[in-house]
C-alpha cells in the first residue's frame, strides 16, 4: 500500500519560461572600448572586479545596440564570473535590451507622480503617432517604445527619457511634434534635465559678465 498519490498518464510538468537571450553575431570590445573597460576596472578594488558589471555591460551595449549571449559571455569572462552573474543583472535592470532596438529608444515613466499627470495618456499619444504598442519596434527601426518605473523627476512630471538623454513636462498633445523633432534633430529636440539646463545657463551667464573690476574705474 502506497500513500503516494497515483500520476495520471497525462500529467504535465513545470518548464521554465526563462528566455534565453539572442546568440548575436561573435562579440568583443572593439579597442576604444576595451580601453574604456580597462580603465573602467582600475575604480574597483582587485578582489571588487565584479563590481565593473553594470558599466561594462552599458559599454557592451552602447557597441552593439542590445545585449546578446556572446556579449554577456565576453564581459563575464573580462570581469572573472559566470555567465550566469551576469545575465542576473542584465534579467533584472530594464535598461539593458537582450533583442534589437530603435535608433530612438522612448522611456515612459508610469510610476505615480507621471502617472497622475498624465503618463497614460502620453503613452496612448505614443502609440497612436508611432503606430506600435509598448514594448515594440518600428518597422524603420527608428523608435522603440517603453514603460518604465520612476525616472526620478517627479516634479517635471510626466517625464520620458530618450536612449540617456530627458524630456520633461510632456503633454499628450506635444507628442506628434516631438516625434517628428527626434527624427529632424534627434537628441537636440529634448527639453534635457532643467537642474542642468539651468545650471549650464548660470554658468554661461557667468563667463559674460563683465568683472568688477574691469567696469571700476581704471
């Protein structure tokens, strides 16, 4: 006599829904890079290489547009970890793309402050101006669209952020001329983040200023 439930024939079991990332073509820093990389890991301590992970994969990236399973294999073997490591960090962190993105890649802040201004509604303008859904590509190539969390601006809500550059108090209604700005002037059409917009302003207001002393009688 057993006490162990009898399995049905037909029994399904669990399989993992882990995506394996795209193989990619063969990877390696080109030399700029690989210089970056090296001068990136003289910060860390010997015993602290890993720690490099986050750059170096922002450099892999920056390469190649997205992060393939060579990519990863490459930086893993730089750094001393496994691929494993590795892939736990680009997993986890939504700015790091494991398929092909656009030239453009638009982030959406959702969290509450952009939220409660208006990010919805800034992402279905999106949607309806670029013809995709989140989480796709235009089939240019040109504009890759995301909903992300907090961007950390929450008083210029809502606020996107395009590949590292800002944009800030974006209203749906200001979307179709932002589009077609990006595709003009790219990165140029961005508001950029007003701390340092106005701190490059005083700084310039600064260097024209006539001095005391040159304005003292002489």
């Amino acid at each position: 006599m057993s006490f162990h439930p009898k399995m049905a024939y037909d029994a399904t079991f669990h399989k993992s829904s882990r995506k394996l990332e795209d193989e990619g073509p063969p990877f390696a820093y080109t030399p700029d890079n690989r210089a970056r990389f090296d001068a990136i890991v003289t910060r860390y301590p010997s015993e602290q290489r890993r720690s490099a992970v986050l750059p170096a994969l922002y450099l892999a990236q920056h390469q190649q547009g997205y992060i393939t399973a060579n990519a990863i294999r490459h930086v893993a073997a730089l750094l001393g970890i496994t691929r494993a490591d590795v892939e736990d960090v680009v997993s986890y962190y939504t700015m790091f793309y494991t398929r092909p993105v656009g030239k453009f890649v638009i982030n959406v802040c959702r969290t509450l402050s952009c939220a409660v201004n208006g990010a919805e509604r800034v992402t279905e303008a999106l949607r309806e101006t670029l013809r995709i859904a989140p989480g796709e590509t235009d089939a240019a190539g040109t504009f890759t669209l995301v909903e992300v969390e907090c961007l950390g601006a929450c008083d210029r809500a809502p606020v996107v952020m395009v590949n590292d550059a800002w944009h800030e108090c974006l209203r749906p209604e200001d979307v179709p001329k932002l589009v077609e700005d990006l595709r003009a002037r790219g990165e140029a059409a961005l508001t950029g983040c007003h701390h340092v917009v106005e701190k490059a302003l005083k700084a310039g207001l600064a260097a024209e200023a006539p001095s005391a002393k040159a304005e003292g009688p002489g």
